[in-house]
C-alpha cells in the first residue's frame, strides 16, 4: 500500500491486529481526487459508484477523511465525496496569517462542489464539520438539500461583552504559534498511543486517522500533517443571537445524532435542540467520535434512511 506521495504505507499500520472492519483501506475506497482554490489543493476521498444521492461530509476538528471510512462502504445509491478539509490530511494548510474560522471553510465547500458539477447536494458532518454545514444550510439554501450532523450542529454560544477577550486570545496564541514546538514520535505506535490518549478513541479508531494524518520528516520522526495553527483559539466566536439567526434561515431537512457521553453530556445541547422543533434529534450511545468506533453501522443505516426518506 501507499500513501498519496508515493511512499510505502508503514508496516505498523498493516499489522494483522487491525481486523478487515476496522482497517479502512480494506473497505472499497473508489477514488481520490484533488482541485485548486484559492492556489491551495483539496483533496477528497469518492465512494460509490458515481451516482446517486449526492452528499458531501465533513469531517470534525484534527480528524481528516479517514474519519468516515467506517461509514462509507456501507451507503447504498449515494455518491459520497469526503475532503480533507484544508489544514487536515493530504491537503493545503492555509497561508499565512490566515485562520482557522468555522466561516472560512464555506467557499471551500462550495468550491468542491462546484468542482464537481454539484449545483445542489446533501450535507453530513461531525462536530465541526456539523457547525459547517448548518452555517452553509443557512446561508445557502439554494444548495444545501439536507443536513445530517453528528454529536454537533453549532458551537456553544459566547456574551458579546467577551469579544475583546476571545480576540485577544486569538492574537496571541496564533503569535506563539510561529516558534512552537511540533510534537514528534519516534514511531506510528507512538503516535497511535497519544492520539488515543487525547481523544479515547480505541486503537483502530486512532489507526486510521493516524494513517491520514502523519507525515515522515528528514529527521526520521513523525508529526501530524495537521497545521498546527488550527490549535489556535477562533478570532470571533457566536453570541446566541448569532445562533438563532442563522438557525431560523435553514430551510433544508436537519436531523442531528447526539453521542450520550459526547455533546448529549452537555445539557444546554440538548436544550437548544429541543428548542428548535424542526430540528430531528436522536440521542445514540457513545463518545463523540461514535461514527468511527462500534455505534458505526447502526449510523450508517440512519444516514441512508435521511437520504432516502422521500
């Protein structure tokens, strides 16, 4: 096996430990492209067989297109495009000096859909990549048909009296940013280990975004392909009333799958869902990356049921 640079997929990652349902490069993958914007390369992930519904996810912070590959082998008549979104995996970090805003990422969606010839499609995401896609159902509901969400729909609201503070934070971590430190690992397992550590992803889980995720230096080491700004605090975040405007222009079907011990630990989440009736929610056991881990399949089936509903 090898990576998108040609270089032989590491021995650790194959290792018979990882069984056929867990090891995404077994599961039928059926191809990889990439596009220029803004003189940056996507890249992205296409399952299916070229038709069908048409649905674009987007993976949640740190994780990369991997991230869905539990899912993906097993929706029927959808066409699926999962990118890297820019920052994460194989493709372009933004340059310098800009950031990492949940906004930015719109053009960046639309762009790959206008790639594809895609004038309208469905929407999936995982916890950042759900406060995405509501923001692109708001502000596109010409486009966006449907929003399906995982453990995420919007980030949790701030008092605009904290601006000045969440700014200044912003400036000053993004400044120390130029002369961090990059974590690096002697091995993959290593690097498995401490991703597991951070998220309590189980090792398949960790496995597959570490085999998207790493990169091998000059020096023999490993590091995230990920850049490292996006562990920047945000320039601005939403006040509530932000939230509700933008929630009140979606137009399009949502449906939001909450994880027990993930976003369904935080009870605001649930009030705010509760909140907006035409907002679909289901409360599912498991963490927040639930969607990679064993809850997986029964995701699946009420993915392909939104799809496929009419």
């Amino acid at each position: 096996m090898e990576d998108k640079n040609n270089q032989p997929t590491p021995a650790v990652l194959q290792d018979a430990f990882f069984d056929g349902d867990s090891f995404s490069t077994l599961a039928p993958l059926m191809s990889e492209g990439e596009f220029e914007h803004h003189q940056q390369t996507v890249v992205y992930q296409r399952w299916g067989e070229g038709h069908g519904v048409r649905l674009i996810a987007l993976h949640g912070w740190l994780d990369n297109a991997a991230s869905f590959e539990l899912i993906a082998p097993n929706l029927t008549g959808v066409d699926l495009v999962i990118p890297d979104q820019l920052g994460h995996g194989y493709s372009d970090h933004r340059r310098a000096p800009a950031a990492y805003n949940i906004w930015d990422d719109l053009t960046d969606v639309l762009a790959l859909a206008d790639h594809l010839g895609w004038e309208s499609f469905h929407l999936l995401g995982h916890s950042r990549g759900a406060m995405i896609g509501m923001l692109l159902a708001a502000t596109q509901p010409n486009r966006v048909e449907s929003l399906m969400a995982l453990d995420g729909l919007v980030p949790m609201p701030v008092e605009a009296a904290d601006a000045a503070k969440q700014l200044r934070k912003h400036i000053d971590e993004i400044r120390v940013m130029a002369t961090k430190r990059v974590p690096s690992y002697a091995n993959l397992l290593d690097m498995i280990e401490a991703r597991s550590k951070a998220t309590g992803f189980d090792r398949a889980a960790s496995t597959r975004i570490v085999k998207r995720g790493h990169r091998l230096d000059d020096d023999g080491r490993y590091r995230w392909r990920n850049d490292p700004r996006l562990l920047a605090a945000s320039a601005f975040k939403l006040t509530t009333a932000h939230i509700e405007s933008f929630l009140s222009a979606i137009e399009a079907p949502v449906e939001v799958l909450v994880a027990r011990e993930g976003f369904g630990a935080h009870q605001e989440f649930i009030d705010l869902l509760e909140s907006w009736p035409s907002i679909q929610y289901t409360v599912m056991e498991g963490g927040h990356h639930f969607h990679m881990e064993k809850q997986a399949h029964d995701i699946a089936a009420r993915i392909q049921a939104f799809l496929h509903r009419d």
